[in-house]
C-alpha cells in the first residue's frame, strides 16, 4: 500500500509541480506540502488533504492510499519528452534523484561495468571445425 507521501509526490511529477505551484493553486501551505511529501506528517487531516484530494480530482480515500488511483501508469516528462511508466519505475527514478552526485556517479560506474562483456583470463578459445 502506498503512503501519502508517496501519492502526492507521483502527482506531483505527473503534473509537473513543485511544492511552491501546487501551494498557490491548493491553498495548502508550501511547508505543510513539504511535510507530506517527506513524510514528515505521517497522518496528515482530512481537511488538508481535501484540497489537494480535489486539485488531482481524487477523494482523500485514494489520496491516503486507502483507494487505488484511478490508475497504475504515469506520465513523466524526461529528456523533453513524455514517457509513460508503472509507479514502481516512478518510485525508483525518485529514489534515484535523491541520492548525492558522488553516489549516482559511483552507481553509473557500477551499472557500466555490469553491461560490459565479461572476459575471463587472456586465452582465447576457438571453436573445432
């Protein structure tokens, strides 16, 4: 099951917000937006989350994670592009974006050296025929 903090940040990205827009265009506080998103307040009020439930045209059932969401794809804009991805996807590419330049660099390093053809010493062995 998702948490809030989940869903209103894969809203978010589908919409293209940041805490700031989504604060003028909900009424909600840019903080308490914050706060969600980071999970900060884990049991936010019902009539915090009502406006945001209605900006993204959802009850606060599926907002909280109590409903699904209409559905399991997103659209995301990437590379001046919009790709549609599973919310499995979505949640790793975030996951991803948290981490520090240090830590996404070393991991590039890792997945590159992962798609390389793998040798095993110098002999090269040929086929009989």
């Amino acid at each position: 099951m998702s948490t809030v903090a989940e869903i209103l940040t894969t809203l978010m990205v589908r919409a293209g917000l940041s805490d700031n827009e989504l604060a003028d265009r909900t009424g909600i506080p840019q903080p308490t937006i914050s706060r969600i998103k980071n999970g900060n307040s884990r049991d936010p009020r019902d009539s915090t989350l009502r406006p945001l439930a209605e900006y993204f045209r959802l009850s606060v059932s599926q907002l909280r994670g109590d409903v699904p969401l209409p559905t399991d794809r997103v659209l995301v804009a990437a590379n001046d592009q919009v790709v549609e991805v599973d919310e499995e996807t979505l949640r790793l590419a975030l996951a991803l974006q948290s981490l520090s330049s240090s830590e996404r660099s070393a991991l590039q390093a890792l997945v590159v050296s992962l798609s390389q053809p793998k040798t095993y010493g110098t002999e090269v062995v040929k086929k009989a025929g």
